[in-house]
C-alpha cells in the first residue's frame, strides 16, 4: 500500500469551485434527489445518499437546502434525470471521463462535443478511454485530520487498498487525503474511518487512472479551459481525467 504517492489534479483544481458555489449547489441537489429517488429517502439506509448528502455538507450546502433535495424525491415533483458518461481525449493526448446527470441527453451530449472540439480535444465513443482507469471508491480528508501515517494506519485498519497523501504548503494547497478502496467496501471502510477521523469529505465512487500524463506548461492552459467549460456546464457532475501538472505549472496557470 502506497502512503506518499502524490494526487493532485486529477479531480481539478478544488479552490476552482469556490467560485461557482450556487453552481455546485444546483448539482449537489441533483445528486440527492436522484439517489434519494434510486433508493430510500434516509441517508442511514442509502449509501449513494449518505454520500451525497456528505459531500453537500462538506461544500457547507445549507441543510434546508438538503431536505428539500431529499423532500423532492419523496414527494414525486422531481425532474427524471439520466446518469451519463462521456469519455474522449484532451490536448496532449490527456483522457477524460466526464459523469453527467440530466434530463435532456441530446443537449447534454452537444454541449459536451462543442466543450471538446472547441478546447482541442475530441470527444470518443463509450469505453474509448475508461479502460486506462479503474473504477473505485474515494474517500477524501483533508490534511488536517492527521498525519501521513495515522491516516495510513486508519485506512490499512478498514480495510482501504491505497492512500495517497498531499501535505499541503499552505492556504492555497491545504492538502488532502485520498484513501481509494473497492466500490463494494466503499461504505463499510467510510464508516470505520469515521470513528477515528471523523466525517469524510467525500465519498464517492471514482475514476482512478491505470497511468498519469505530465502535462506541459503550453497544453496545460488549454487542458484547464477545456475542463472548466465541462465542469461549468450544469449536467456535468464531475470530471475525471488522467493528467498530472506540476505546482510550477499550476502557479503559472493562477
């Protein structure tokens, strides 16, 4: 098990999200109400609900805002949303998957290819990148809750098959903990983690990549805009991609 191996943008940069908080609300609240729709309206009974009311809170999404996500579902007023995955090639030959929930596929899958196109890169067929990532639970803290090695110990204790950790330097990187497992133990090694570290971030299911590309100072700017303008889009609930960037490349970005 891996204990100091970096993760870093491969979900994006996550100070990007703080400006577009009433954005990620919206797909927040998506998110609930179509797991409080696939299943029970009680997080404790729902897993992908426990995991998305998690996340909710993590954002500090307020919890009238949560109920009414939930309440939406129970109460039959919700639109009928589709779970979609598009995969394709970034500039530099990166790999992306992005997940998108909606309830218009033909709009969702033209705004994707115009996102593509227009930033250089080229939208695939289904499963013409997803084999170069595994599919895996995440499980997310930040720094701040321990050390490499307690979080390490923790993980190796529930049951968790790798931990890549990110001390951080800073206000502008914090760090982070990502503690990957198998998506069937996902919610059982999240709950024996929460007793010695408390509430997750995140809890979700994820691409993790088989292999990561470096990326160079010129891709990286059109890399950025490309995953912004997906990320941007309110269908678009998350992006997944196979690039690693430098700090030093990432400062010049900023």
């Amino acid at each position: 098990m891996a204990g100091h191996s970096k993760f870093k943008n491969i979900m994006h940069r996550k100070g990007a999200q703080d400006k577009k908080r009433s954005a990620q609300f919206s797909k927040l609240s998506r998110e609930i109400t179509v797991a409080a729709k696939m299943g029970m309206p009680d997080p404790d009974m729902n897993p992908r609900l426990r995991a998305a009311v998690n996340a909710a809170k993590a954002q500090s999404m307020p919890k009238d805002n949560i109920q009414r996500a939930i309440d939406k579902a129970s109460k039959g007023d919700a639109e009928n949303y589709e779970e979609v995955r598009y995969e394709g090639y970034g500039p530099g030959g990166v790999a992306l998957i992005v997940e998108a929930l909606t309830d218009n596929r033909n709009r969702t899958a033209t705004n994707v290819r115009t996102a593509f196109s227009k930033n250089g890169g080229n939208l695939g067929a289904s499963g013409a990148v997803s084999h170069g990532f595994e599919r895996l639970g995440l499980i997310e803290y930040p720094a701040s809750v321990g050390d490499e090695e307690k979080v390490l110990e923790a993980a190796i204790e529930a049951g968790a098959e790798d931990v890549q950790s990110d001390m951080g330097d800073g206000d502008e990187n914090p760090g982070s903990h990502s503690i990957w497992v198998s998506v069937d133990s996902l919610h059982e090694v999240a709950r024996e983690l929460e007793k010695v570290l408390g509430e997750a971030e995140g809890v979700k299911l994820a691409w993790k990549p088989n292999l990561s590309v470096d990326v160079d100072a010129d891709t990286a700017g059109t890399l950025m805009k490309l995953v912004d303008t997906l990320e941007d889009d309110d269908d678009v609930q998350t992006v997944w991609g196979n690039y690693e960037i430098s700090d030093e490349v990432m400062a010049k970005l900023a």
